[in-house]
C-alpha cells in the first residue's frame, strides 16, 4: 500500500526509481551533487597510483606513541569531563590555548569571542549560515578551496571570482568587483591569504590594509580561512587581516595541518555579536564540539613541544615542494607554468592553451598519477587549464616520480592537440562540480 502510494507521488512529480525521496528534498539540495570526478579518486587511492591529488597531512612525522599515552592519561584522570557534553562554544583551556596561538600572528583575541567548531569546514558552514539567505553573494579569489565553495552553493549562495595573481587576491579586481551588481549584493569576501588552497600563493604583506580599506569601504564582512599559516617554509608568519581589524574579520583556525585533521577541531573568532550567533548555529547542529577532542588537543598544546612539531611538518613540506619544484623544472613540456609556494600543500600549474585538465584526468589515472583538475576550484567552471598537485603527503621519491608520469600524460595530451585541435580534448569533458575528496 505504501509502495504504492509514493509510485502515485513519483510519477505525479517526477520522482525517480532510485530514489523514492526525490520528490521531498529541499531546493537547496538540488547543487549538493557528487563529483564525477569522486569515483577516479576511488581508483586513484590504489597504492600503484601515485595521488598529488589529497590535501593529507604527513602524520608519520607525529611521535603516535606520546600521543597513545596523554590520550590513555586523559581518560584516567579527566574522563568524566572529557567524556561528558561540554558548551557549545567549546572548552575554556582550549579557546584560551587557541589565542595564545593566534598571538602568533599578530591578533589579540579574548577567549570569549572563540568559537570551537568540528574542524574549520564547520565553521564555514555555521558562518554562511548565519548570513546567506539563498540568492547572497560571496566574494571569493579566483580559484578558491573547493570546501568552501561546496558549502556556498549548499546554502545557495552565489560565488562571484575575483583574480589572484603572484602575490594574491588583487586588490584592484576586488573594488572593480564590488562596483558591479553582483558585487553590490555580496555578504562577505572569503579568502585564504596564506599558502592558499588551491593556488600555493601569499597575500603580499603591502595588500592586507588596503584589502581590508576596500572592505570597510564598501560594508564587506571579511571571512579569513587560514589552516595553513603556521606552515611557512621558513617559519615565517604573516600579520593576519583579522589583527589589524577585529570588528569586521572573521577568523578561521584549525589544528588539522598543525597537529591532525582526524581529531576535526578548528575554530572562529569573531566579533562580538557575531560570535554570539555562531554559538547558537552551533548548537542547533552539533549541541556542542567533543569535548573529548578538544581535551586531546589542549592537553597536547599543554605538555607537547607543539612548535616544535609544527617545524617538523613545515621541514618536511619544503623538503617535498622542493622535490616537486625540481620535477616540474625538470619534466613539464614548455608551455606549462606552476605557482611557487613559501609554505602550505599545493602548487597550481596551467598547462598549454586549449589542454583540459578534466579530461585528461581518466588518463592520467591510467598512468597511475592523479591530480585535482582546476574546474573544481571555480564556481564558474573556469580552471580548465589549471590543475592543483599536492606535495604534503607522498614521499619525495614518489612525487618526483608521479610529475614524471604527469609530464608524459601532459606531452601526450599536447601531441594529440596538435594532430586533432582541441575540440576532441574538450569532447571528453563534462559539467564539473566540486568534491570534500580532493580537499
Ligand atoms: N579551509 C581550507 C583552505 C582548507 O584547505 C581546509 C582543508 N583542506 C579547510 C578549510 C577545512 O579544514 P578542517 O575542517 O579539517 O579544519
């Protein structure tokens, strides 16, 4: 009887067989679609694929053994707290160690205006929850995390690009951006100005004040998302946008590429009243952050040399893009051009005129090396002569290795350009959609 009551609502309403539940989602489903490209990277994790597709932290460097015995210790001595519900908001010792953190890089934050969100992807979730109605505008670099842009399109909001180039989002395209409609309608800029996902640039130093002076101009919230910023090659730290301008930045943390993504605790900082409204978006998803998490973290920060971790993940970071570097030097056919990043994950190359990196992908999976293809990281489809290649996670051996068969893929491509034209290379590409795999 039941079966056949949702036939009659299927076919009244255009419910697939697949599916029975079609008919019932809510519009803003309608962009959450699975990447075509997801199912590749179920090839691509194979162990003869060398993959500079994954955004995965090098865990090996962690000393696990210390880590197994402060997580055995905790539950001993702190499990009824540390097993319990705590705030939303998350645990006091932990927003006060996470502030001591920023002062880093130049802010000075009050505890209480920290949020602990399940990893920094939470808090852009909560973020553009609280202020995107369907239909808002975000302004975001050209390209942008592809985390990030999945987010917007779940709470429909629309993306509107704004150029990068060398040193950053261009301060120049911002203002022309904001003076268009779209731009009139935008809720906040969204960037990563340090070691930046996709991209593997840093906002120059000159450009912060004067990206922060167009906001205030123009009544832009800024969102600033740095996961990476303690990653600097050379242990250099940049002056966050939020330090030179605590009422109108919101600022994103995350202890997943300085201690491990598994644990999934990140942050915000926010102003006042904001803050206030992200505690309850929070609570209405999650109740409260676990505290049992949190409490690894904070013990961690508490009795751990975790400087000195951060400077053995940052070492081995610049020992692999240095390998990377050197490969891309050594193998890419001319015509192909790489960003040099000072710290982070990713280099993002562009490859020659009328190549698409998407459609080139099944093929260099068969030659078992995987990359993300650009159109991933635009909410435009642009990027389709742009790929992201991570270094932080295989060996420098294996990556040397992967851009070697990456370039052979590459001059193969190029060789059945020049005997074809391109439209035979686009013929295999399709409508992209970004995937949390290739994050
Ligand atoms: N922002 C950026 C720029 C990222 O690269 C990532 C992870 N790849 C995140 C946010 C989310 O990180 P997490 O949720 O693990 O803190």
């Amino acid at each position: 009887m039941t079966t056949r009551r949702s036939d009659l609502s299927q076919r009244d309403q255009g419910g697939s067989n697949l599916d029975p539940h079609t008919v019932r989602y809510a519009a803003r489903t309608i962009g959450m679609t699975a990447s075509e490209i997801r199912a590749l990277f179920a090839v691509a994790s194979r162990p003869e694929v060398v993959s500079l597709a994954g955004g995965m932290p090098h865990l090996a460097a962690l000393p696990l053994d210390v880590i197994a015995a402060e997580v055995g210790q905790l539950v001993a001595s702190d499990g009824l707290t540390a097993l319990q519900y705590g705030s939303a908001q998350g645990i006091p010792e932990l927003r006060e160690q996470i502030c001591e953190l920023m002062a880093l890089e130049g802010i000075q934050a009050h505890p209480d205006d920290v949020v602990v969100t399940v990893g920094s992807q939470m808090a852009l979730d909560i973020v553009t929850r609280i202020f995107c109605d369907p239909g808002d505008v975000i302004i975001a670099e050209a390209p942008s995390y592809v985390g990030a842009l999945g987010t917007f399109t779940a709470y429909q909001a629309k993306v509107v690009h704004v150029e990068m180039d060398a040193h950053g989002l261009v301060p120049e395209a911002l203002r022309a951006a904001l003076r268009t409609e779209a731009g009139r309608r935008a809720k906040f800029l969204y960037t990563i100005p340090n070691f930046h996902n996709p991209a593997g640039v840093t906002l120059a130093i000159e450009r912060r004040q004067e990206i922060l002076e167009i906001c205030e101009q123009f009544g832009l919230l800024v969102v600033e998302d740095n996961p990476y910023g303690l990653l600097g090659f050379r242990g250099q730290h940049y002056p966050a946008l939020r330090s030179a301008e605590p009422e109108n930045v919101v600022y994103l943390g995350s202890f997943s590429k300085t201690f491990a993504p598994g644990l999934r605790v990140g942050w915000a900082l926010a102003p006042h009243g904001v803050r206030e409204k992200l505690v309850l978006a929070a609570e209405s998803a999650i109740l409260c952050p676990p505290a049992f998490t949190q409490s690894v973290v904070s013990r961690y920060l508490a009795t751990h040399d975790w400087m000195g971790q951060i400077k053995a993940y940052r070492e081995a970071y610049r020992e692999r893009c240095e390998a990377m570097l050197a490969s891309l030097d050594h193998y890419l056919p001319d015509g192909c051009t790489w960003t040099t990043p000072e710290g982070g994950f990713y280099v993002w190359v562009t490859v020659p005129e009328g190549m698409d990196t998407k459609a080139m992908l099944p093929r260099a999976i068969t030659e078992r090396v995987a990359y993300v293809p650009g159109t991933a990281f635009y909410a435009d489809s642009f990027g389709s002569r742009q790929l992201r290649l991570s270094y932080c996670y295989p060996t420098p051996e294996r990556i040397k290795e992967g851009v070697r068969r990456l370039a052979s893929v590459i001059a193969g491509e190029l060789d059945l350009l020049h005997t074809f034209g391109s439209v035979h290379l686009r013929s295999l590409s399709g409508p992209q959609s970004p995937s949390p795999d290739t994050a």
